[in-house]
C-alpha cells in the first residue's frame, strides 16, 4: 500500500476531501520524522513506536581496497510494532 492508497482509503471512509486528508498525512509523516531528528522517541498506542536506535562504533573491511575502516556510531530510525498489531500479522 501507498501513501495515495493510504490517502484515498481514508477520504472514501470518512468522506474527507482528499486534498485535505492528504495534508493531514503528510503533516503527520512530517511531525515523526522531526520529532525523531530531535531524537525524541515516538509512541502510538496500540500501533507502534517510531524510535531511534544508536549504532556502536565498529571495524569493517573493503574487500575491493582490502582496507579496514572504521564506521563511526550513529543513530538509525526503526520500527516496533505493538503486542497487539504484531498479534494480528502473526
């Protein structure tokens, strides 16, 4: 499913214009991204969390150089669904 997918699902079934259904998603795509840039963890109940996960420091090679490198510790988006949406995948 897409993004328009997502859009024209929500403005069929409420009966929502669709511009406006489609400002409030990516308003809402917007304020993740943001309140993850800053770090901040968040939490939607009874769907998942949107967290940041640090990534130790660690030692890797180029095989095509044959070089050691060393990637620095960094910060990733991910992910975690909640006990019941990951019940209803199962």
């Amino acid at each position: 499913m897409t993004k328009a997918d997502i859009v024209n699902e929500v403005a069929r079934t409420t009966g929502i214009n669709r511009e406006d259904v489609l400002k409030t998603v990516e308003t809402l795509m917007e304020s993740i991204k943001d309140s993850l840039v800053r770090g901040e963890n968040v939490y939607l109940r009874s769907f998942g969390s949107f967290i940041v996960k640090e990534r130790a420091e660690k030692t890797a090679r180029n095989i095509s150089k044959n070089t050691t490198i060393t990637i620095p510790k960094h910060n990733v988006p991910a992910f975690k669904p909640s006990k019941e949406f990951a019940a209803k995948v199962k």
